[in-house]
C-alpha cells in the first residue's frame, strides 16, 4: 500500500507527482480537511508577495555584491 497526495480537479483525482499504478486498480481515497492545492503556482511562486519592500531591497543589494565564479578557474 502506498499514500498519493493528489488533489481532485471537478471531475478526478490528480495526483501531484507521478505514481506507478495499473488500470483499473483499486484505490482507497480519504479526503482531507486542509486548503484547496493550488495547481498553478510552482514552490517558488508561493512565495510571490511575502517579502517586504525592506526584504526586497536587502536581497537586491546582497546579489549585486555577488560574482559568477566559474567553477574551471577556482581550482587553477
């Protein structure tokens, strides 16, 4: 036996990443009581809106204090 997340679309269950299952094989399905998944944000993009301006900044400042290191050079 193994547990699937999944989220239902209208019409069926999605799971959420892919699984190896027959046709036709028989499943047991429990519905949870948690937020709707939302399909069309990605991990990264949930997190979209949940910087401060001040967060914003200090991110921007740090990456202009950055430099491309090319990983053939670090080593001569």
């Amino acid at each position: 036996m193994e547990a699937v997340r999944a989220y239902y679309d209208g019409r069926a269950f999605i799971p959420t990443k892919p699984i190896k299952v027959k046709k036709n094989q028989s499943a047991i399905v429990t519905i949870l009581d948690e937020r709707p998944v939302n399909r069309t944000k990605s991990a990264l993009l949930a997190l979209a809106g949940s910087f401060t301006e001040q967060d914003y900044e200090q991110i921007t400042e740090a990456l202009k204090d950055t430099e491309r290191v090319d990983i053939d050079e670090m080593w001569l």
